[in-house]
C-alpha cells in the first residue's frame, strides 16, 4: 500500500493498493472500475456471497472486485478470481456477459455525504468449488442459488439480480 502523505507522486504497481485516503478521495471524485464473476455449478446453481462490508453491506452478491491502476484485464481478473474464490481463472476461460452500472448511497468507509459508483465488466464462468475454502475476507458466508431462488430472495442484491434478468 501506498503512503498517501509521501511526497513523491509515483503511479502505482498493477494490483497495488492505495492507501485508505487515496480510495476514500477516489470513491468520492470518480466511478471505480470492476469485475463481477457470476460462477454457475454444473447443477447451474450461483454463487453469491454475504458482503461483510459497504456498498451492499449484509446482502447477497456476486463475487468481484474492482481493477486497479496500470494493471490489465487478464491480470485482474486472475486476481479477483485466485481473492475472491481461492482459486485463480483465466479471462480468455469466462464468457463476457456485458457491462453494467452499479451505483450505492453508501462507501466502503460509511462516510455520510456520498456514495459509490461503479462500472462493472461482467463475466461468467463454471466451476466446482469448495464451500469450505472460500475466502471469509470480503463474504461472511456463501450460497449456491438457482437463477429463481436468487430473483425471489430478498438478502440478494439488485445489482446482482441484474444478471439473471
């Protein structure tokens, strides 16, 4: 992580994260850019999982992640696949669903006085997974939901509801 107060503006590494007065400047000033992973079972169940954190905080989503500065499409998704599944996958293995706008009256650092926007690039991939080794970081829990359960439940987010539509 970079040190907001060093006085040497260098450009980030790709996946390098900014210091938490970096992002709170970056939520509040500009849209983020994201990747959605929507992971179907071979029983074609979703998965989705409890956010433990703002925007969305204590719903149901879809697992992602957002893109950092100078670092590739490929390699993102790499990242948030291997962070938010515990295991990585490869861009050219997902099927590009389309890109979305997601936008929250909240941010990651329950400030008042603006939200979050993000611009999300939507993918699909299938894959077995283990319940038991996913990530508990950024998804207190998991659920493996049919397209119908995940439309009807009320504790699954909107803008994870925007795929199956």
């Amino acid at each position: 992580m970079r040190d907001a107060t060093d006085p040497i503006k260098s450009e980030p590494k790709p996946g390098e994260w900014m210091s938490p007065e970096e992002f709170e400047n970056v939520i509040r000033l500009t849209p983020l850019v994201a990747i959605d992973v929507v992971v179907h079972s071979s029983e074609d169940r979703v998965l989705v999982g409890r956010r433990l954190y703002e925007p969305a905080k204590d719903l149901f989503f879809v697992p992602g992640g957002r893109i950092t500065k100078n670092e590739t499409l490929a390699a993102a998704f790499r990242r948030i696949t291997r962070e938010e599944l515990g295991t990585e996958f490869a861009l050219e293995h997902a099927k590009f669903l389309g890109v979305n706008e997601h936008m929250y009256s909240t941010n990651r650092f329950s400030k008042k006085g603006f939200g979050t926007h993000y611009i999300t690039l939507a993918y699909e991939i299938r894959a077995t997974l283990d319940m038991t080794l996913l990530p508990k970081d950024q998804h207190g829990e998991y659920a493996w939901l049919t397209q119908q359960e995940l439309l009807v439940s009320a504790e699954v987010h909107e803008n994870t509801k925007v795929y199956f539509r």
